[in-house]
C-alpha cells in the first residue's frame, strides 16, 4: 500500500490533471461526459479518433483508476455520441517487443471491458472529452503480478485507441536507476532578465523554482542557466529575494553550468569556437562586473546530444568538455537479451547512451498536451517497468536528457517516476560507475549537420565588424559585452535541431548588430552656396548610442576649386545627440564642388558611408584677381621653360656659343703641324 505522503501526492497530481481535463468523474460503469471546447487535436488525422490515457498510471493494491478519454473530431461533421469500452489485458505485457506491439495497435491480447464510458458527441473540428474512475473490484488488479498492463477504448465505428497502466508491487525486484538530466534555463532573453522576468521565475510557482524543486526532490543531477546568476548580480540591491534564495538553493554539488542562455556546445565545437563565453556583465551607471559573477555550479557539465548525429572528432572534443549522453540510435553495436545500462564505450570515448525510446517517450512525457503527456509519462513507467522485469535481480543503471524547463513541465513525470517502486532516479554519475560496454558510431546522414555552425559563424562575424569599430566609445569593452549578451541569446538553443527560429534570431541579432555600426553616421544636407575666400563648411553628425563617441572626421574636394586646410578633423559627440562641425576651407576659384566626408575610427576604419556635400563656389574678387595673376604667372612660366627646352634641342639659346660654327671662317680638320 502507499504511504500517506506518497499517496496525498499521487492524489494531488491526478486530481490537477482531472481539472485541466475539465471532464466530469463518473462511478464504474458509468456513463458520461462533455464536449470540450477546443479544436480537435490529431495532427494529420481525416477521421474521428479516440485517444485514453490514466490521470495516474500507477496503480497499487486496493487503488481505483482514473482514465481519460478524448474524441478528436477533424472532420467538418458532428460526430455523435458514443459508447466507448474501456478493457485491460489480463496479464501484463511480458517484453519491450510485446509493448511496441501493443502501441501500434497490432497486438491481440486477451482482454476485459472493466467500464464502459458515454463519450459525448464531437463538434465539427472540435473534441469532446470524458472521464471515469474505476474502483478497485471492476479493475480487477489486486493480487495480480506486477508489472504493465495494457489499457484500451473500443467505440463503434473508431480505431481501438491503447495506453497502459502499471501495477507498481515489485516485490524483491531490483529497481532500475535511471539518471534523469534536467536542464534548467532562463527561456528566450536577450542576454539579462530584469527583476519582474527574474522574480516570476524564481519564485513560488515560477518556472526555474518548480522544475528545481522537482529535480532536488527526485535526486537528479541538474544544469543551471547562467543567465540567472547574471541578472541577479546586474541588478544588484535591486535583485529580487526570491531569486537570491533560488541561486543559493541551487549551489549544490549536483548542479552543474549550462552554456550561457543554454546555448548549443555542439554548434559552438562544430564552428572550432568552444567556448563562446561572456565578456562581462554591463550595468546602468554602474561598472561592469566581471564574467565570474555568472558562474554557478561545479560538477562536470552535461551535454545533450540526443537530437544530434555525432562524428568521432564530435565525440572526442565534447568528451573533453563534460559527459556526453547521446542515444542507442545513433550507436552501430548488437545488443542481445535484455536492455544494457547506459554506460559505453565509443572506440575509446566513454559517454552515457540513452536507450532512445525511453529517451523519446521522455521527451514527449514534457512537451505534448496534457492527455498526449499523461499517456508519453505512462508508456515509460510500461517501459521502465518491462525493462526491470526482464532481469528482476540484476539492476541496470539507464540514462536520459529531460527537455529544458522552459520547454515543459517536468514535475509530473518526476513525480510519477519517484512514487514508482521499480525506479529509482539518481545522479548522472551513477550511470557511469563500472564498466562500459563496447559501441562504435553509426554513420548515418545529417543533411543539417552543419547548419547550427554556420548560425554560430555567421553571428561571431557580425560581432567581429562591430569590434572593429568599438574604438569609437570611451570603454568599448562594455558595448562588446553587451553584444555579446546579445549574441549569446540568439543562438541555437542545446538538445535539439536548428529550427527557423533560430535562423530569424540570427537575422535579428545581424539587425541589432547593424544599427551599432550605423549608429554614428553624417546626415544628408543641402547645395551650400560659398562665396569668399575662406569659411566654414557645416557638417552634422549623429550619435544614436546612449554614450559618447569620439570619430575621425574628413574632409576632401573632388576637384581644385576648394582647398581644405586640415583634411582631418577629431569630434567627440555626447550620447543621443547631434553635433554641428565647422570645417574651415578656402574658394579658389568659381564653380561646382563635391566635397567628400567620411567617419572613421581613432584608428582609422571605416565608420559608416561616404556623404557628398555639392558646393557652388564663388570667391571674392580680391580671390579672382589673385587666383588670374597665379594662374597667369604659372602660365607664363610654363611657357618660357618650353620655349627655352624647344631652343636648347634646336641648339639656338643665346648660352650656347660654343656650340655655333664660325661664320665666314674656314673650317679645319685634323691636326696642324709645326715647323
């Protein structure tokens, strides 16, 4: 029998999912029920379909059963109401290749109707829902084996729907011990929670607190999203109580640290650039703290890499960051007799190998709905269950990832898991105790391989091109922090594929990064009309960040007409601001003039585009004469040096006597001789 801890518990749990069912309780063999409005619910159904599942699948000497039963209607017809009977095997399903079977609908057990429900009529693209409890005398378990039993509703005209229930009386079976992994991280974010996302996290009934408080109860190893210690931190005296108390809870020696915002290890090992870290954590007026403000946890980190086709160089970089616990799925090894413990051996790389059906009936016992969960969280107590009783005296020690916390609920599969009697759940480290069993890496294809790599890659690239331009703020290692924060938040997310999500989180984050490079820029002006020899030419610029910025302004003519004293100019301009600079130039002569400005960095990159500014140049006449006289005298000049050059090849100029022959005179050859 239940203890009155263990049942008030149970109760608790089934009486929660019975009111999210909003189905009515009947006696045995009653009938009755209700059309729930709601869309009908079975993805790529044509035809009506009936679904069961027990509010709790657990079910002990002398205990009734609860079950639920849905009718999902896509079609644009009503269904009518029905008669539905509820039967149960008469003996449990002895094997895992038994259980397949039986959720597949291909096995003929033989079976009982232990009630029959009224299941009301359906309305055309909606569900009608109904629920019965089932004393102990019509289930008709009592003094039977233990062990899984398979659960059925038959109605006229609709495909037989299965689940299962479990007698939990294990007797002297050794229980199996699963190690469950719960990672627990922050949801989406944009790097930092401020103190009303933080609180509703971490306190009494918050995401973060219910799953920690479901891990720390059922003995689990647990990760811990960073991000949680570094608002915490940023938010200083401002930090909510109920978050410090969370943190402080969780420093334990089974908490281990997630990538910041949960992000991929395998993407970032994939893209040669583990660990993606922080650069430090920014605060409003206020110094930036280090990024050791973040860090919680100290046990060795889990990966997950369930969702993930692994290579061997895969394999040995992430060993080398923590243990790995990937699936039965993607292992190429013959496994004979009963279920293996999780421990292997990967040619030489030890890692956790989750048996990939439990793995996803795990997965499914938190995601789905609440009916499709309840029946996901009874098929693996069926299977943990089967799995104890295929070697009763020898215990296993199995492995699975739980989905992150901000994905589902894992408090009730948790609570089912640690009232079960044949399963005990524990710290990862247990399933690496003895010895490992001996597996290679199955090659199978991965179209998508390399896509969370590339989204790694093209974020860091877009990061770097601010960085180039950082130099531009007093203390750029604050606007890179922030940054990467940023960065940080938009990549894919640990334990599953790259979804489109995550691709627009990129495109945002190139978005976000775009405008800090752009965020210094000159505005556009109008024709300027100069008239004089010298005068100032006005050139705005704006700084769009909530800090100062100091840039390299110059300035150049696209021809001759204006000449420009001092080319470079250094502007500091206060935060959220325009600032007018007056470039000093000088007319030289009349005429259209594009003169050309450009931003750069302190140290000389490119800052933003190029702006044109066309100037019609008109100098006084002082200006004019002085500009005809020089171009008359480099004129006259030049013409003199020609003429003189064209002489001297004529060999005529005046300097050049010696080179004249004498006229009138004869001319002699050779040499005269004297007497």
């Amino acid at each position: 029998m239940l203890s009155a801890g263990r049942l008030s518990g149970r109760r608790a749990t089934a009486l929660a999912a019975a009111a999210a069912a909003t189905a009515l309780v009947l006696a045995p063999l009653a009938a009755a029920g209700s059309a729930a409005p709601a869309a009908a619910t079975t993805t790529g159904a044509t035809s009506p379909e009936l679904t069961i599942a027990a509010v709790d699948p657990l079910v002990s000497e002398g205990e009734s059963l609860e079950v639920e039963i849905v009718l999902d209607n896509p079609t644009d017809a009503i269904v009518p109401a029905t008669s539905v009977e509820v039967l149960l095997t008469a003996a449990p399903i002895p094997t895992r290749y038994g259980l397949t079977r039986w959720f597949a609908g291909q096995s003929l057990l033989a079976s009982s109707v232990i009630a029959t429900v009224e299941v009301p009529a359906a309305p055309a693209r909606l569900r009608a829902t109904a629920s019965a409890t089932i004393d102990a005398a019509s289930l008709g378990l009592d003094g039977r084996s233990w062990g899984a039993y398979g659960l059925a509703a038959n109605g006229a005209d609709l495909a037989t729907a299965t689940s299962v229930v479990v007698r939990d009386e294990p007797g002297e079976a050794s229980p199996t011990r699963l190690s469950l992994v719960a990672p627990i991280d922050a949801g989406a974010s944009d790097g930092l929670l401020d103190a009303a996302a933080l609180e509703a996290a971490t306190t009494i009934g918050g995401e973060a607190r219910e799953s920690l408080d479901a891990a720390i109860a059922a003995g689990l190893s647990f990760g811990i999203d960073p991000v949680f210690a570094a608002s915490e931190a940023a938010l200083g005296g401002e930090a909510p109580e109920a978050a410090t108390s969370w943190l402080d809870r969780a420093d334990r020696p089974e908490a281990y640290a997630l990538e910041y915002a949960n992000a991929d290890p395998i993407a970032e090992v994939r893209a040669g650039v583990h660990p993606v870290e922080l650069l430090g954590v920014p605060r409003e007026d206020a110094p930036m703290l280090p990024p050791g403000v973040a860090d919680v946890g100290t046990a060795a980190p889990v990966i997950d890499a369930t969702s993930a086709v692994l290579r061997q160089d895969d394999l040995a970089s992430l060993a080398g960051i923590g243990t790995v616990v990937l699936t039965t799925a993607g292992l190429d090894e013959m496994l004979v007799g009963s279920t293996p413990s999780a421990h292997v051996s990967i040619d030489g790389v030890e890692a956790l190998a989750a048996d990939a059906e439990l793995q996803s009936l795990v997965r499914e016992a938190v995601l789905d709905d609440d009916l499709a969960a309840a029946d996901a969280r009874a098929r693996t107590l069926a299977l943990l269950a089967t799995i104890t009783r295929e070697r009763p005296s020898d215990s296993r020690a199995l492995a699975a990832m739980l989905p992150a916390s901000s994905l589902g609920d894992i408090g009730p599969l948790l609570s089912d898991l640690s009232d079960a009697g044949f399963v005990d759940t524990v710290e990862v480290e247990e399933a690496l105790r003895g010895e490992p069993r001996e597996a290679s890496l199955a090659e199978l294809d991965d179209p998508a391989r390399d896509a969370g790599a590339e989204l790694v890659t093209a974020a860091l690239a877009q990061e770097a091109e601010v960085s180039s331009v950082s130099s531009i703020v007093e203390d750029p290692s604050a606007l890179l922090a922030d940054l990467r924060l940023q960065l940080l938040g938009a990549l894919p997310d640990a334990g599953r594929a790259v979804t489109e999500a995550d691709r627009i989180a990129i495109e945002g984050l190139g978005g976000a990064m775009g405008e800090v490079r752009h965020a210094v820029q000159i505005l556009g002006g109008s024709d300027i009309q100069a008239v004089g020899q010298s005068l100032p030419l006005p050139i705005t610029i704006t700084n769009e960040l909530d800090e100062p910025v100091t840039v390299q302004l110059s300035v150049r003519p696209s021809n001759a007409l204006v000449t420009v004293p001092d080319p470079e100019v250094d502007v500091t301009i206060p935060a959220s601001s325009q600032q007018r600079v007056q470039v000093p130039i000088e007319i030289v002569g009349t005429g259209g003039v594009l003169m050309i400005a450009q931003l750069s960095t302190p140290d000389g990159v490119s800052l933003g585009q190029l702006q044109t500014i066309r100037v019609q140049a008109r100098p006084t006449i002082e200006a004019v004469v002085g500009w005809t006289l020089g171009t008359a005298i480099a004129l006259l000049l030049g013409f003199g040096i020609w003429r003189s050059v064209r002489k001297r090849r004529r060999g005529e100029a005046r300097g050049d006597l010696d080179d004249r022959p004498l006229r009138g005179r004869p001319q002699t050859t050779g040499t005269e001789e004297t007497a």
